[in-house]
C-alpha cells in the first residue's frame, strides 16, 4: 500500500517522534540523554525550526519488495521559481546522483523545493517535479526550470529495479509538507534505507545561536544509508553490538563460516553506501559561505563514525532563507528569446554575514548533523522487503553502552 492519507500521516507522526515509551521503542536521540555539543536546539529540534522550511514524505510500501519513498524540502512558502534562495552543492565523496546540482554550483542558488528518493528514482522524481513547477501560478512563459533531486541507494530493501515511484508520490510529497515536528525513521525516501547495518531513515535536527553570537537558526535533515563503525558521542557502539565496516577483515572469528551462517543480513560491509544531508539557515548567507556552511555539516558526519567511503555518495545542499539575500526574478524571467531565466533578476540587497561572524554557524551545522544522524537510527522501525530483514538498532542495548562508556545523560 501507499501512504495512508493525511489524518493517519499525523499520528504516525506524533509516534514517531514523541518519546519512547518502551526500552527498545523507536526514539530520538535526546530520549537517551544523546544531545551533541553546547549549543540549544529550536522548538522542534528540526530543520522546519528555520522559519518558512517545510517537509513532506511519500512512503511507498507495495507488496513484498518495495520499500521506498520521497522526502520533500521546501526553503519558502512562495514560489521558488520567482523567488530563488541562495544555494550551495558540497560533495563530501560524490559518488551518487544529484540532479541538478551543476547549475546550483555555477550560479550559487536553487529554483525548486529539493526532493529525495532513491538511486533509480532521480529522473522520475526530477520529471515531476518539473511538471509541477511548470503548474505553478506565474510559470506560463517558462522555458527553462532547474529541479534538484538527490538519492540513496535502498536496493537492499526495496526493488530499486522497478523505479516504484510516480508523478503521485512527488506531488504527495510536496503538497504533504508541512512546518512543526518532522517524522523520521523509515519514512519517506528513508523507508528503504540502511546505515553502519541497522536501519537507516529520515532524520533531523536544529540549533539556535545565542542573541550575542546573531541569533541565528541552523536546521538539518539527513536521508541515512551509509555505513561504516558507528560511535555515539564518542562511545564505540558499533564495535560494542558486533556489527561494523572492515569487521570480517579485522575479526578472524567473523571469517569463520558457521558464525557467518548466524549472521543475519546485512553482511558487515566495507563503509560503502551514500548520505543526502540537507542544511537550512536564516542567517544571510551567499553561495561561497553556505558552501563552507555544508563542508561543517560533513565534520559532523565524520563524528558518527562514517568514513565517506569509495562508494559513498556523501552531498550536501546548504540554502539560506534570509529575505534580503533572495534573488527575485525580474519580468523577463521566463527566458523568452534564451531558453533560459533572465539573468538580470533582483539581485541580493546585501553581501552576506561576515566571514568572521561565521564560526558559531559552523559548529552549530556540526552538531545539528550529528544528531540528525543519531536521530535517522533511532527513529528507524525494523522493516523487510525483498525477502531481507534489516532490524532497528537496539536502543535497550544502546543505553547500555553509553552508560558503560559513561556517555549522555540516561
């Protein structure tokens, strides 16, 4: 079946994200007294906390084999088109897809919402989207129309072959999003995903600066299916549960093929697999910052125990939603005559933070990562698709560990 309709969506919601109510039970990172850094979260400790952001899911479950789904990142309420928002592409390994990204990195600002998926799912996911901005009041005359998709791979868990996805999921996505608490786990372009061998999903995260630092907000939303030897705050809880990248080659007792028949898939891997993180602020940022704003948000990768392995897809797409550095487009934006916008659009009203003011926006993007991370696995449900079982991580286990390491606040 597909997404139930939105009156169910909200419940689901609320269980996802609400506390844990069972040793075990699905849970956000702060639920284990896992809070990274020094600096506070916003309302809803996600990436909907910078104002005007908002995010929808498509969960697609059909049959016994597909397990896949859309997330949508919506920067603004308006017309992305008309009213473009400084943009930049960070590609911490860029083994992966992101469509869309070539021209976001020449001209340093996106034209669409930003939409998630799976590997083989870009360009459908890309058609749509286009379609849908093309309906869009104000869109007659356009010609040209740059959407943004990026991707995991999620074919452990679902028939990536069959490119479940259609023109319906991306608008259900879309018209879904919504601002407040964001569902996270196995939702969305997360329903299929795995990371360091457990569950992966959707997560988020949000840090607001001090009024003395600017006051500014930073949100994140990752889209986890990734491995490697996960650590959290610091405690080695992939060593400690047994199951990490490299273990058969480090492990002599792993090689043994009686404990490998005991094993339950996935296999422990070699750090491959991809990462999509999505960084929002409302700090006035332009292109060249919020690129350096994206290249913090791989450190904070790097703290949850990921490599960026060869065959690691790890991008970043950072966005401002600052008024004042929007680039509103003039008269002759449809591209009459060029195929193309009319580059001679509103430009921005002002240059942008000061380097030296950014130093609190780059360690709130670290650790607004980290957690989002923490947040993708322990939200994540145990789902089965393709005749394959890809199970939670166990979160009664994981409170073990930190207390062991003496780690969070339990």
């Amino acid at each position: 079946m597909r997404s139930p309709p939105a009156a169910v969506s909200a419940f689901i919601l609320l269980a996802v994200t609400g506390p844990a109510s069972a040793a075990g039970a699905p849970a956000r990172a702060r639920d284990l007294g896992v809070a990274p850094g020094i600096f506070a979260p916003g309302t809803h400790n996600a990436i909907t906390d910078v104002a005007g952001v908002r995010v929808g899911h498509a969960t697609i479950i059909e049959g016994d084999a597909v397990r896949t789904g859309v997330t949508a990142v919506v920067p603004h309420g308006g017309n992305l088109y008309l009213e473009r928002v400084p943009a930049a592409v960070y590609a911490g390994n860029a083994f992966g897809k992101l469509a869309g990204s070539t021209q976001v990195a020449e001209l340093g600002e996106i034209e669409s919402p930003i939409l998630l998926t799976c590997t083989l799912c870009v360009w459908k996911a890309a058609d749509a989207l286009a379609a849908y901005m093309l309906e869009q009041p104000g869109m007659a005359e356009v010609r040209s129309v740059n959407p943004l998709v990026g991707e995991t791979n999620d074919g452990w868990l679902n028939d990536i072959r069959s490119r479940p996805i259609s023109a319906k999921d991306v608008r259900q996505a879309l018209e879904s999003a919504r601002g407040g608490p964001v569902a996270e786990g196995s939702v969305g372009a997360g329903t299929g995903t795995v990371a360091f061998g457990w569950k992966g999903g959707i997560g988020t995260s949000s840090r607001r600066l001090p009024k003395r630092l600017g006051g500014f907000t930073a949100g994140v939303l990752v889209q986890s299916n990734f491995d490697g030897v996960l650590q959290i705050l610091g405690a080695p809880v992939g060593r400690e549960l047994g199951r990490y990248a490299f273990m058969e080659q480090v492990t002599p007792e792993v090689r043994n093929p009686a404990v490998r028949r005991r094993r339950r898939p996935p296999a422990p891997g070699r750090g491959d697999g991809s990462v999509m993180i999505v960084v929002a602020t409302d700090a006035p940022l332009l292109d060249r910052n919020l690129r350096r704003l994206g290249a913090r948000a791989i450190m904070g990768l790097a703290r949850t125990g990921s490599s960026a392995a060869n065959g690691s897809g790890d991008y970043v797409v950072a966005f401002s939603t600052a008024e004042q550095v929007r680039r509103r487009a003039g008269p002759a934006a449809s591209g009459r005559g060029t195929g193309g916008p009319d580059r001679g659009a509103a430009r921005p009203t002002t240059a942008g933070l000061a380097d030296d003011d950014l130093s609190p926006l780059f360690q709130a993007v670290v650790e607004a990562t980290e957690e989002a991370i923490y947040n993708s696995l322990f939200a994540a449900t145990t789902v089965t698709g393709q005749g394959r079982t890809v199970e939670a991580l166990p979160l009664d286990r994981v409170r073990e560990i930190l207390k062991k390491y003496n780690v969070g606040n339990r």
